[in-house]
C-alpha cells in the first residue's frame, strides 16, 4: 500500500492584519479521499488550509493558512510520500503589499494589486521522483476537458480530475478522470464520498501499482 499526500481545502493571503483573499472551499473533498484512501488501506497525510470539517482520525493532518505555508509543508511531506493528491483550492493570487495594520476606509476606490502565488500541485509534478506520481485536481468554469488537459502537461500529473465550481462547499461532485495522455478514463457523479472511493480505486489501479 502507498503513503499518500493530499492537500486539502483553502488558503489565505492577508491583505492586512484582518482582511484576506480566499475561496469557499469546505475541504469536503479532501477529507472523503483521505478517509477512502485510509479505507483502502493506505496511510494519509493531509496539507489542509483553514475548513471546519472534520479529517479521519488515522490521517496525520499538517494545518496550514497561506498558499506558501502549504508549498512547503506539502514539499517537506511529499519527500517520505509514494505519491499526491492536489484536493486543495490554494489562493491563487497574493496582495503585492501587505499592510501592517488594518485599511481605514476613505470614501474613495480601493485598488489592489495582486501577484500570482506558487503553484503547489506544479511544483510537486516537476520536482516528484520516477518512482512517485501526482494526481492534480483542475476546477473550471468553462471549457472544462481542454483547460484540464493543459493542466495536467504544465504540472506534469500523472492523472487529472476536471471538476466545475459547483463542488465548492458542496456534498455533490460531478468529476472527469484524465490520463496522463489527456483520456477520460473515468466520468463520476454523486456524493463527495462515493466519488472519493471511485477516485482512489482508480488512482490505485492507473498510478499507486507502481508503488
């Protein structure tokens, strides 16, 4: 059985002391691949952002808040891992200038500049060893299969999970399984937690056999 990596809900990137960017991601998805991949008999370890949801127990849970924290933390982790899940919805973007204390409101037009934040799933699949494997996650509004498929050759995945934005905060999922050639291996609709077992059953027989 492998030990297995999975990043696990949102991040956050302070704007000052109280404000921040993020997304609503519950870590639903993350906490049902952990607990099937645990069912499976593999060992977990979870890079989670702030959620209020609960992991499994078995799981060893690394908490982290901001899309740099969970680069390195998911690094350090991936190291003494057979292989990674990308379930996690880092913030992609990052205020250039963060404020030491809190914005006053002034009346007038607030302008933000903002700077892209390290891809974390990217950086596993260029820096994984010939004997570890990635499973990256791809969350689209439009154009779901070819944004995927770009995807999963610029973060160098070994499959890719093409999902839509109404699996934020959702019970519900509705996924497409890309191989590392861009094929739909697998089309899964349902509970997060049937998709979950679906999802690893089938990461076991195309990626975790090598391992």
């Amino acid at each position: 059985m492998a030990r297995i990596l999975i990043t696990s809900g949102p991040t956050r990137q302070y704007l000052d002391p109280v404000r921040y960017l993020t997304n609503a991601s519950s870590g639903r998805m993350g906490a049902a691949l952990a607990a099937a991949a645990i069912h499976a008999g593999h060992e977990v370890v979870i890079v989670s952002g702030p959620v209020s949801v609960a992991y499994p127990a078995a799981a060893t849970v690394i908490p982290v808040i901001t899309t740099d924290e969970m680069l390195v933390a998911a690094v350090n982790a991936f190291e003494d891992c057979d292989g990674a899940i990308g379930a996690a919805a880092p913030c992609d973007y990052m205020p250039h200038l963060v404020l030491s204390q809190k914005m006053a409101k002034t009346g007038e037009p607030l302008k933000l500049e903002l700077i892209e934040t390290a891809d974390v799933v990217a950086t596993l699949g260029q820096t994984k060893r010939r004997d570890q494997w990635v499973v990256g996650f791809a969350l689209e509004t439009e154009d779901r299969r070819f944004r995927a498929t770009v995807k999963l050759e610029t973060k160098h995945c070994d499959l890719m999970v093409s999902n839509g934005p109404q699996a934020i905060d959702s019970n519900q999922n509705d996924v497409e399984l890309l191989d590392a050639k861009g094929n739909v291996i697998a089309e899964i609709h349902g509970e997060k937690e049937y998709v979950a077992k679906e999802l690893i059953r089938h990461i076991g027989e195309h990626v975790t056999c090598r391992t």
